[in-house]
C-alpha cells in the first residue's frame, strides 16, 4: 500500500470514528464500511490523473473530486453531516473553511458578545445570563457569561458552546449570523464609538486570548487555545 493509500485508509477511518458515535441501520452501516474494505483490498479506484482523488462517500454528487491537501477538510464535512442525518451518505452540510481549520479558537468553543448596555426597556432582561440563553437557544449554548463594567451599565458576555464538532459548527453560525448582520468584530473594531445598543459578537480567537482587560483574562484562566481537527481529536481519544 502507497503512502497515499495509507492516508486515505486513515481519512476513511477518521470518518467512520464519526459515524460510530451516531446511531445507524444496518444498511447504512453496511454502506460506510464497503469503502474502506474496498480500499484495502485495492478493488476501489480513488487516484486519477492530476494528483485528483476521488470521494467514496460522494457517488453521485456533483462535487467528487479533490486534491489531497482538500480531503480533511472536506472529511470533516461530510462527517458532521452524517452525524446529523445518519440516513444519508454525504449530506450536503457546509465543511469548516481552510481559515476555520487552520485558526486557533478558544476551546471549550466560546462566542463573544459586546456592547450589551441596560436601558429603561431592558434592563432586567439584560442582567439574566437566562435572557441571553434563550435569545441564542438556537445555536444551543451550554452556558453564558456576563461581564458588567463597575456601573454595572453596560457588559460583554462569553457564551459557551458544546466541546465538540456539533458545537463548532453551532459557533461557528452562531458568528456568521452576525457577519452577516454586519455586526461582527470586524464591524465593532472599525468603529470608535458605535450608535445604539446593537451587539456585536464573534467566535473568541487567539487575538482575544491574549487581550486586555476582562475578556482576556477571562479565556486565559478558563479556556485553551486549539485548532478545531486538535479539539476533536482530543475529545475522540478521551471517549475511545
């Protein structure tokens, strides 16, 4: 067996470990496993030409092809797609970017929010880390934080996902939504002083590990510093 055929037996193996979390048929159980006996027995094709390899999981699919250096991400992918719809091979679920893949993040996964100011309207509401739970119930927070200035007028909050692939890609749309909103840390950084009480929020990240003032040492006694296939790889050899 090549080296390469060696990585992709790994690739296929670091799918189906997975998979084996959720539960499955065993007609879907008797689809993921034939390709990794395929593989070792050399009856399955995955090279061609141009350094392309080819996906066992995606027959079918307009998108099949891949470079090697494109196949862990695309992996990931495919694995949290699975673990949602276990009756489906290669569900079309977005996999984390290059950039996700590469950054370090705060872990346990952690979600930033700022410019939280009480007003006559909300200031109650504002103060219950139960308020903020709700408003983000559906990216499925375990917990929330909140951080209040010594007037105890305005704060941030550090909200906190599951630790594990699920809850990446919970945080992970958790900040897109906000990007999208163009309320993320690039639109807060920007602005000297924001207008209003909008919050801006973001996925906590190496910069905000090493910042300044509340929030940095907040992550720095509670959180490490983790590229997102090193979270999971850790989670995988404390449950395997």
């Amino acid at each position: 067996m090549s080296l390469t055929d060696s990585l992709l037996v790994r690739w296929i193996l670091a799918l189906m470990k997975v998979l084996s979390l959720t539960s499955v048929t065993p007609r879907f159980k008797k689809k993921k496993d034939k390709p990794l006996q395929q593989l070792r027995n050399g009856t399955l094709k995955v090279k061609y030409p141009h350094g392309i390899l080819r996906c066992p999981f995606c027959a079918g699919k307009k998108k099949q092809n891949f470079k090697y250096k494109d196949l862990h991400q695309h992996a990931l992918g495919v694995s949290i797609g699975e673990a949602e719809q276990p009756l489906k091979v290669a569900a079309p679920i977005p996999a984390p970017s290059v950039s996700e893949e590469n950054d370090l993040f705060c872990w346990p996964w952690t979600g930033i929010v700022v410019n939280i100011v009480k007003e006559a309207e909300n200031g109650k509401e504002v103060e219950d880390s139960k308020y903020w739970m709700q408003r983000f119930e559906r990216y499925k927070p375990e917990s929330v934080e909140i951080l209040w200035d010594d007037e105890k007028q305005s704060a941030q909050a550090l909200v906190r996902f599951n630790s594990d692939w699920t809850g990446f890609k919970e945080a992970i749309e958790f900040e897109k939504s906000f990007e999208a909103s163009r309320h993320s840390k690039k639109q807060w950084t920007d602005s000297e002083r924001p207008i209003g009480s909008k919050i801006y929020a973001w996925l906590a990240r190496t910069n905000d590990h090493k910042s300044q003032g509340p929030i940095g040492e907040y992550l720095r006694s509670k959180r490490e510093l983790k590229s997102s296939s090193e979270a999971t790889q850790s989670r995988n050899k404390k449950s395997g």
